[in-house]
C-alpha cells in the first residue's frame, strides 16, 4: 500500500459519490471515482422519474463546486411554497418563501441531470474515473486502503469512501453491519398534469396508506411520490391511464383537479436501513451506503449531500490546523457528528410515517388539529424550515 497511492478512492457515482468526488478533487486532493458504468446523458425529452426535493444548503454545496448552474439553468423547479394536510380533516402546514423571507424554500431536480452535471464537472476537477470497474475485494491497514477491481486493476488510497447506494458492495467488504426495517410500503412515482396549475408549490396529503405528495415541475406538470401498502401498489399500478387518473385525483381529493398521467409508472419498496457505524479503519460510509430514510420528507439526497459538506468542512478544518486531515480523531468526529444526526432523522420520519399511516380513531382525530395549530405557530414553522433546508 506504500505504492503510488491516491489520497481518495470513492466507490460510487450516483449524486453523493460523485459530489464528493468533487468536493474533495477541489481541495486539491487526489481522488479516484470507481463505478460500475457511465451514467446515461440526460435530454429534456426523457424526464427522470426520479426526483428530489434539493434543499438550499444542498445547492449552496455545488454552487461552491460550480456545479448548481449548470443544474439550475437546464431543468431546475423552485418551489415557493408547501402545503401538508391530512386526509382525516383538520387545519393544514403552510411554508411560504415570502413569510419566511425566502426567496425560494428549494428545488425539485431530476437525479438523471444531477448525475450528468457533475460528472461533466469532474475531469476538469482531475477525478481519474476508474469506469468501468466494479470492486472485488478490500485490504486495508493503518495507512490506507487497496481495493482490487472485476477487471484486475487496483486502487491504492490513503481513504475509501463508500458512495455504492443501499446494497453497497463496499460496506459489506469491511464488514459493516446494518439495521433495517421493511415498512411493507411501496412509492409509486409518475408524471401527471392536472387541471389547475400547481402554483409553484409541494403539496403532501397523509393518507392511511401512506402520504401523498405532488411536487411542481417544469412546463407545469406534477411529480407525484405516492406511498403505498404493497398489495395496495400493485394494484394501482395496473390500473390504465384513466383508473390510475381517478384513483389519484381522488386520493389528492382533487386540490389541483382532476389528474393524468404523463409518463409511465414505476414504483420501489421503502424501507428503513442504518449502517451499524460510519466508519470502518480507512473507509467511511456516506449516503444511502449509510442511511437510507423514508421519502416523505424528501430528505435523502439531502442527508447524503450533507454527509459530503461535513466532510469537506472537516478536510479544511484539519488544514487550517495544520494537522491530518485523514487523522482517525478526525474522521472519528465527522463520524459521530453524522451518524447522530441521521439516525435522528430516520426515526423522526418513521415516527409520522407511522401516525399518519394508519386509520385509528386516536390519531386520525389528533393528527389533523395537531398540523393546524403547527401552521398557526409561526416561530414553530420557521425552526421546522430551517431544519429541513439545512440551518
């Protein structure tokens, strides 16, 4: 491992690998990106069903990458406003972009034009990409990492970050274990216009299935994450155009009228799944590799672009004390500091994943009254925003 090394190997190029390819490339570090193929190029034609609801703070980070332009002037949706109500009656949630002195609360972002973006951005940066290349096998020791891949090539690193999503060969490789909860829901995701505009705004209605959501896009169409019981999103997702169309226009019970859809649908299984550490000797984990959260709150791009600043800041803080940035107290700390805050935020969203999905008398009765007198507490809502956009 004394050879020819890099200081970074990150195994992954989704969103979070690839951002922290950069991030850490733009620090003047060494870094190589290992993934298993080259992303496909994103065109305005083929929407990605896949979107995220990109926080500020998240676009502050590739904005300081040169990154958030490229994204923004493509197919960027900000959303000035969001609106959370519940099926069983009672007030509603406002976030409003002007009451809360905004400009905007964030952006709903293909990932297919995320992905694309950045790695536009990172030969420039000097990340050799090591593509194709799946890895095999992992030694490591005090001083670093090597990492032999599919194809016989090695990656010698002083660190590896493991970026390879929810079934990451990487973390299995250095023996971390994790803990996941199967919610036995699935999300079912499409394209739909509506008869009235969305007016620029993130609508979410808790169901007892699941929660709702309808999230504004470009050329004012709608992309709806509609979470569901297994047996329940089979179902749906055999229905034709026009059940599907009434199915949802009245499960949204027709806030933006009547609903249709405009691309096919698909739908995952969700699940709850934490790494039992994020860090194992010279490997950190980051991303979906480490935590993977329920949907409702949009939050897991989020999570994982936040693991990337965390670290990035912890890299210059090291420097500007002129100590190793690799040091184990160092990586130790990020670590912690992540671990914490997203195993805080998993179970706070299981926690209303599981009072708003559900039909008993108590919380339907409770859940309703409790987002109306949420809504009329201003300072409740603006610590709930900055919470959400990174503050």
């Amino acid at each position: 491992m004394r050879r020819r090394r890099s200081d970074v190997a990150v195994v992954g190029g989704g969103v979070v690998g690839a951002a922290c390819a950069l991030a850490l490339a733009r620090l003047d570090l060494s870094v190589e990106l290992v993934e298993t193929a080259a992303p496909p190029p994103w065109s305005p034609e083929r929407p990605d069903l896949r979107v995220y609801a990109f926080a500020p703070d998240n676009a502050q980070l590739l904005r300081e990458l040169d990154a958030w332009e490229p994204v923004r002037a493509a197919r960027a949706q900000p959303y000035r406003r969001m609106r959370v109500f519940d099926a069983g009656g009672g007030g509603e949630l406002v976030f409003d972009a002007d009451a809360l002195g905004s400009r905007t609360l964030g952006w709903i972002v293909e990932h297919g034009l995320l992905v694309d973006r950045l790695w536009a951005a990172l030969p420039a940066a000097g990340v050799q990409l090591r593509c194709p290349g799946r890895v095999e096998a992992l030694e490591q020791d005090g001083d670093g990492v090597l990492l032999r891949l599919d194809d016989g090539g090695r990656v010698a690193a002083r660190l590896a970050i493991a970026a390879d999503g929810a079934e990451s060969t990487l973390r299995r490789l250095a023996g971390v274990a994790v803990h996941a909860h199967d919610y036995g829901q699935r999300a079912v995701v499409a394209y739909v216009g509506t008869e009235r505009g969305h007016e620029d705004t993130a609508w979410q209605r808790f169901l007892p299935g699941g929660p709702l959501a309808f999230l504004p896009c470009a050329d004012g169409a709608s992309s709806i994450v509609w979470t569901l019981p297994d047996a329940e999103a089979a179902r749906v997702l055999e229905l034709d155009d026009a059940g599907f169309g009434q199915a949802l226009t009245r499960a949204f019970d027709a806030r933006l009228g009547a609903a249709a859809p405009l691309s096919r649908r698909v739908a995952f299984p969700l699940r709850r799944q934490l790494s039992g550490q994020m860090l194992a000797g010279r490997v950190l984990l980051l991303g979906d590799a480490a935590h993977v959260v329920h949907p409702l709150a949009g939050q897991g791009v989020n999570l994982g672009l936040r693991d990337v600043a965390a670290l990035r800041e912890a890299v210059l803080k090291a420097r500007r004390r002129r100590i190793d940035w690799s040091a184990p107290q160092t990586l130790q700390r990020w670590a912690r500091g992540r671990r914490s805050e997203n195993t805080a935020a998993a179970y706070a969203f299981d926690g209303i994943n599981r009072l708003f999905s559900n039909d008993a008398v108590v919380p339907t009765l409770l859940r309703g009254r409790l987002l109306g007198m949420a809504g009329r507490m201003p300072p409740l809502i603006g610590a709930l925003w900055r919470r959400a956009a990174g503050g």
